[in-house]
C-alpha cells in the first residue's frame, strides 16, 4: 500500500525546477520553498536570455523577505526538459503562450508539472486543483496519461482570483447555491512584474482586466463540479449563474472581491458564519506542509477585511471574508481578500504539489 504522507518531513527532500523562475510567482516559489519539510530548490530556468545567468543578478527580487541565499548562486538553465525531466516534479509559473508549448514537453519526458498558466487549466483532462475544495479531480491523471502518452503528467491551479472565490464559495454549496455575482478589485502584482506602468495605476482604478472575467465564471464552474474517470462535469450554467467583473486597483499584493450570492436554502448570516468557520478538508486532515490551519477566516470587524491587514493571514494561504450581510431572506453579500502570489499563485502551486506527493503520485 502507498503510504500517506503527512506533515513530518521527508528523509531525502525532493528537487523543485522552477521554470519562470525570475517573475513574481517564481519568486514566491523560490521564497516558500526555503526551509520545507518536502521539497528543496533544484533547477532554475527562465527565458533564454538568462541561460547560464547566476539567479542573483538576473532577479529583480520583489518578496518582502530576502532572497534565499542558497537561490542567489544557482546558474539559470533553458525551460526546455532535458533527461533530468524523468520523475522531476516542475513548478512552472511561465507566461501562458510559453506554458502552452513547454508544459507538455516537461510531462511528455516525465515530468510531474504543477502549473500557475492559464493555458491548459480548461483542457477537459487536466485536473484545475484547488485542495481543499476538488482533490478527487486528481483522477483524471490516469486518463490524461492514457490519452496522451505522458509518463508525467499535468496539474494545474486557478487564476488568482478563482482561488478565494471558490474556497468562500464551497462551504455555501450545502445551501444550494444559485446564483453569483462577483466584482473583483486585483492588486497590480497580479499582472507580474513589471506589470501595469505606474502612469496607468497611481491615482486610478482601471475597471477592465484581459480574460480575467471569463477565467473566473468557467473555473469556478469546473472547480466547483464533479469528475467521471474520464471526464469532468462543471456546475451548469442554469444550476448556478456566475457573473464577474473584474478591476485593477492600485493595490501592491492582495485580490479584495465583492460577491453576492443568491442560495436556496435561506441561511441566515449564523448559519453562513458557522459553515465558513467549520470548512476545513484533506490539506488540514493531511497537515500539509502548506495548509492552513484555517482555510477561512471570517473577521467581525465592519472594515475587514483589507490587503494591508489580512493579506497574510494563515501565511498568506488563508481567504479572510467580512461584511456579510442578508439583503433578503435569499440574497447575501460579503468581501473577501486573498493573496494573489501566495494562495493564487505559488501556494496553490505547492499546496498541489503537496496533495500529490501526499497520495503518492510523485512516487
Ligand atoms: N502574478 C500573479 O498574481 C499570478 C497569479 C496566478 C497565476 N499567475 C500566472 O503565473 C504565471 C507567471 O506570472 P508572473 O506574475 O510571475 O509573471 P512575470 O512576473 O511576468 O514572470 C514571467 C516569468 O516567465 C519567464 N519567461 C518569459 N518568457 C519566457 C520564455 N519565452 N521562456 C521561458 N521563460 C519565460 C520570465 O523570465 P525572464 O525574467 O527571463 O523574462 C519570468 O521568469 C503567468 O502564467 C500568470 O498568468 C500569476
């Protein structure tokens, strides 16, 4: 039988090559991967102008804690596989167009791929994890192997914004969720570095994000539904109705949404409270290495929550949600924050990493 991992740490720590390795998500991988019980920093690639580059001066290092030292000599190697990709577990926080033809390639030679891209996150067998919520969706590894060859394989984790969305969402599906509506305020270090120019953001909020609203209805839908062994089955579209817009805010880190949510069963506000309060699944059960203890954390405070107060709540993994309030017997509103380049982006990343590692698809 395989065994089931849980928060101690391993004997022999396991590589983690970071492809994008010099953006903002790579960044935060290379950050939370300094000291975890699991994993270490193998390789480092980026795009071709930095081969061979040392990490340390081909970085513009963006988190708030220094950079690991044992990163700053690493060389930076090409983001196409080579023979070490058999049995690598890859972090890949490459933009989408490069995802797209890279990707494969590193599952195609073995590779276990745990993406940040939006480029196969729709694709009808790539699992879109988020782990508290879908971890069954994980099966769909066998049939995506089958289909196409892969010896490796490739999981993938949702738009930043997805993420504190569908985790505020999942406790409220046991009182029929019918309807969502859902205005995001995106802080700029969601669009990577160097991102939006300054003159575009100081003093101004642009109410228009590319794709990002769309990203955000068929996620959710596919995050939040079922798996067959060969296909998944995404929330319906009259089941649940999903509406988003989707704003930059002059924000440094930290996603703050706005939803309203219709649900049938007519909960009142202690019920809702209780049901975020409760939500806890297999990451806590496991104690993954990354998981919250906390996955929601509901604040009474009428001005909650904030990106400067909460963004690193639970270390960054955790969703703060505020302000709710029934505006009828049916319809509810609250807000919620989450940090977009830790639990959207590279915590997801790891997180996901973890669950596999923990059910034994990295052996
Ligand atoms: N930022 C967020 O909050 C967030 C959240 C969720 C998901 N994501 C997704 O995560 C991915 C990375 O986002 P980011 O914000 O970190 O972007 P970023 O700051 O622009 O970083 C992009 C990274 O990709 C590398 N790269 C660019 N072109 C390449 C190529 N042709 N071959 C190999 N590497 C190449 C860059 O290397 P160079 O330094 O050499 O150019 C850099 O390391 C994107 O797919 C994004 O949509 C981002």
């Amino acid at each position: 039988m395989r065994r089931i991992y849980t928060g101690e740490a391993l004997e022999r720590k396991k590589p983690v090559i970071v492809l994008g390795a010099t953006g903002l998500v790579g960044q935060r991988v290379i950050a939370m991967l300094e000291g975890h019980p699991w994993f270490t920093l193998g390789a480092v690639a980026a795009s071709d102008r930095r081969i061979g580059a040392r990490y340390g001066d081909a970085v513009q290092w963006k988190v708030e804690t220094p950079p690991p030292a044992a990163a700053l000599d690493v060389r930076l190697t090409p983001a196409t596989p080579d023979a070490s990709a058999q049995g690598a577990l890859v972090v890949s926080a490459l933009p989408a167009d490069e995802a797209r033809e890279l990707e494969p390639l590193w599952a195609q030679a073995g590779a276990v791929v745990l993406s940040n891209a939006s480029a196969y996150r729709m694709a009808d067998d790539v699992p879109l994890i988020v782990p508290e919520i879908n971890p069954d969706h994980l099966a769909m590894i066998e049939t995506q192997r089958m289909r196409r060859g892969w010896p490796g394989a490739l999981i993938t984790n949702p738009n930043c914004s997805t993420i504190g969305l569908t985790l505020a969402l999942a406790p409220l599906r046991l009182f029929g969720l019918r309807r969502v509506i859902v205005t995001t305020f995106q802080a700029v270090s969601g669009a990577g570095y160097p991102g939006v120019p300054s003159l575009d953001m100081i003093d101004n909020i642009i109410p228009y994000i590319g794709g990002e609203e769309d990203k955000l209805e068929t996620e959710t839908r596919k995050i939040l539904g079922g798996v067959l062994p060969d296909a998944f089955q995404p929330l319906g579209a009259k089941e649940t109705r999903i509406s988003a817009t989707c704003v930059r805010a002059p924000v440094r880190d930290g996603h703050l949404e706005v939803v309203s949510v219709e649900l049938a069963a007519r909960p009142d506000v202690d019920d809702i409270v209780r049901a975020w309060r409760a939500f806890t699944a297999e990451p806590q059960r496991l104690s993954l290495p990354n998981a919250p203890a906390a996955p929601l954390v509901y604040r009474e405070e009428r001005d909650r929550p904030q990106p400067i107060a909460d963004r690193m709540a639970g270390d960054g993994m955790s969703v703060s949600i505020g302000r709710l309030r029934a505006h009828d017997t049916l319809t509810h509103s609250f807000v919620l924050l989450s940090h977009n380049t830790i639990r959207g982006a590279a915590g997801a990343a790891l997180l996901n990493a973890e669950l596999a590692l923990a059910r034994g698809l990295l052996d």
